[in-house]
C-alpha cells in the first residue's frame, strides 16, 4: 500500500484536500464573525423559547428553542475556521 494511502487510513483524512469556492467565500465571511455572536444567540433563543413557553405559545417555544444547537455549531464551525484556516 501507498505511503499517502496508509497515512489516509491512519488519520481518516485525505492527505490533500481542497475547498470549494463556495466554502471558501463562507469562510472567508464568518471569519470576521465574533465567536461569542453565536453564544449569544444561542442563549437568546433558549430565552425566547422559555418566554413563549410562558406565554402558552407552545409550538412556537419549541421551534425557537431548536435553533440553539444550530447557533452553536455554526460557533463551532466559526472557531474551527479561525483555528485552522479554509486552505
């Protein structure tokens, strides 16, 4: 087996990999983001969703409440980006 190909197996990563220019230009864009942006938004949607939930809206709480998980993976994305670059 090839080097490169044993060295793929090993980290579960091509050795070589390129992005897109679409990802590129996402990267390129949420870099500038400030990583607590996504915190914030993730606390405001728990808040929002305990409000409405307070207030009988139900369906409604619970729709804005699932957007937190999505607030802190696109955190997680933005950190990863700022950490390792888009190359």
């Amino acid at each position: 087996m090839a080097q490169s190909a044993t060295q793929e197996m090993r980290s579960g990563a091509p050795s070589h990999y390129e992005e897109g220019a679409l990802a590129r230009m996402i990267e390129q864009q949420t870099v500038k983001l400030p990583s607590d942006l996504f915190l914030w938004a993730a606390g405001a949607s728990i808040l929002g969703s305990l409000t409405l939930k307070v207030a009988g809206q139900d369906e409604d709480a619970q729709f804005v409440g699932q957007w937190a998980p999505t607030f802190l993976l696109l955190g997680l994305y933005n950190k990863l980006v700022k950490l390792h670059g888009s190359e």
